[in-house]
C-alpha cells in the first residue's frame, strides 16, 4: 500500500510507457494532420502523474490536462491518510468514538475496498494502516519490536469498518480502535479513473494517465494503435521484463522490489500480510493486471499479491469481470 501524498521516491510501482522519445517520434506522422502529443508531468499522491493526450490543439489539451490533473489533486485530498483534514484523516481520528462524514467519493472508495477484503477472506485489509506505519519500510533499517507486530496481526480489521450514512451524508464508523484506514492501494486507481472521465468530458480521446503504476489508456496511441507499455525488470530498476499493449483499459502493477530495507540478510518489503502484520512472505516479486477501471486494477495488484494464479484469477474473475493477470513472477 503506498502513500497518498508523502513523496518518497519511486512508488511502489513502476510503469515504464515506451519512453518520451517514443512518444515524440509517434507523433511525427501527425505534424501534417496538425495533431501531437502533449504531455506533462507533475508530482501527486506521493508519486508522479504522467499525463500524454493527443490532440490537434495544444492549448485545448493543455485546459484538458488542468482538468485530469484538478480531479487528482481531489482525490488526494480527500483520500490520504497523511494528513488529519483528509476524510481519511478524519475518519482515523475520530471513526472509532462515532460516525465521521466523508465525501460520496470517499464513502465508494471505502466500500470497494471492503468488497475486495470480504472478496480476499482478508488477504487485503485497508484497515491495517496502523501496521503500515509501524513497518515504514523506506525510513525503517530493522523490523519493529515483534510484540508490536503480533498484536495486529490475524484481526480481521475490515469487518470492524461500517459505511453508512446519518442524515443522508456518508460516514465512516470504526467498531475497533486499531482501526486505521490506508487507501493507497485503491484511491490512486479511483485518481486515474476521475482523470480519464475528466478528459472525456473535455473531448479528448487518445491518452495516457500514468500515477506512480497505475495507468489508464484512453484510445489509442497518437497512431490509433494501441498504447504500448512496458513492464519494470524486478532485478533491474532501468530494464524492461516484458511489455503489454493496451487501448481503453487500465494495467497497474505491484512489486516487492521497490520499497524494503535489509536486515541481516533478509529483505522486508511493504506489501504486508493481514494474518501476520508483517510483509508477505512469497516468491513472486511482481503481479501486473489488466482491467477495465485502474481502481480495479490498481487493488487488485494487491489484493492478490502471493496468491496462488489460480485463487487469484477466481477472485479477479468474481470483483473485476473482464480483467486478467498480465503477468506473475
């Protein structure tokens, strides 16, 4: 689950688009038709959003851009458990002692995390943030106390979470005060989305949306192909192990080789398992998947991290109808 807002270098996921200099040379054949690409780049929720939209005026793509970008900057404020204006902050500060307001946005992100805890038997909790914190594995050199540890483990903390409303407002109320709520394995997913309907509404139909992995494809390339994108080397931070094409879907990747530390020989990631508090243990070192929303890739790239393929794909098959397993390894 990575950060909403704290910038601490790479995400922990990385996509890697076929390069700006691909882009640039894509859109060459498009220069007599007076249409290009436009790209921008800017940092948000803790990672970098890399925008691409094709279009034959650049300031229109550019107003456009400023609308995807508005709905991210949304997203995170409501979303992040970095700060305590957040609802999510909020709702960890106060959800415990009684019903908390958040935002309709907030209220479905919540609700569709829990759908793929329920989905999971808990294999994914987005209730563990407290256990989150305690690992912090990019400021972290050697485990945490291992009383602190058990004493989160095995909870079950998402079916301590209500989604409700008072009033006709929704709110967040916690029946455990270990409760804490991390979304970063969802919201940015649910970022991208609101991105992509931001283009639409602004006409645009080729681009790209890119936030730390999590990435949607809206159309085609600036050749009406499909976008292609290549896959991160878990073993090599400037390789590629493979690439996918992809044209109005999301692919979103998750990975235990970009945020750990080592101790004594042993590497401590940050994708945690609920049973146990503590990274996963598992041989698969990447999971990428393909879907038709990047909410619903962007969680189920955790959320089935160091299943077995075949669980994975029954529990894909039951919350994302359509999405697949790109790659396992």
């Amino acid at each position: 689950m990575s950060p909403l807002s704290e910038r601490r270098g790479p995400g922990r996921r990385e996509f890697l688009a076929f390069g700006a200099g691909a882009f640039v040379v894509a859109a060459l054949p498009f220069a007599q038709r007076r249409s290009r690409v436009v790209r921008r780049t800017l940092p948000v929720m803790g990672t970098i959003a890399e925008l691409a939209v094709v279009h034959h005026d650049e300031r229109h793509a550019h107003a456009a851009i400023d609308a995807a970008m508005a709905e991210l900057y949304h997203v995170e404020r409501a979303m992040t458990r970095f700060t305590s204006t957040s609802d999510v902050g909020r709702a960890n500060g106060g959800a415990a002692r009684g019903p908390v307001r958040v935002s309709p946005e907030t209220s479905l992100v919540v609700a569709e995390a829990l759908r793929w805890a329920d989905a999971t038997s808990g294999a994914y909790d987005p209730a563990i943030g407290e256990a989150v914190e305690l690992w912090d594995v990019t400021h972290r050199h050697e485990p945490p106390p291992e009383r602190d540890v058990s004493r989160l483990g095995a909870r079950g903390l998402h079916r301590q979470v209500e989604v409700g409303t008072r009033q006709g407002t929704p709110v967040l109320l916690y029946h455990d005060p270990d409760v804490h709520l991390d979304l970063g394995a969802i919201a940015k997913g649910y970022g991208v989305d609101r991105a992509v309907d931001a283009l639409r509404r602004w006409g645009i139909t080729q681009a790209l949306v890119d936030v730390g992995g999590d990435l949607y494809a809206l159309g085609g390339g600036p050749h009406g192909d499909p976008w292609r994108v290549g896959i991160q080397d878990p073993d090599d931070a400037d390789g590629i192990i493979g690439a996918v094409e992809v044209a109005d879907q999301a692919i979103a990747t998750s990975g235990t080789y970009l945020q750990f530390f080592r101790y004594r020989g042993r590497r401590y990631h940050h994708l945690l398992d609920p049973q146990t508090a503590a990274p996963r243990t598992t041989a698969v070192r990447s999971l990428t998947i393909r879907a038709d929303s990047c909410m619903h890739a962007d969680v189920a790239a955790t959320a089935l991290f160091g299943m077995p393929a075949e669980h994975a794909a029954r529990v894909l098959a039951q919350c994302a109808p359509g999405g697949r397993i790109e790659r396992m390894g």
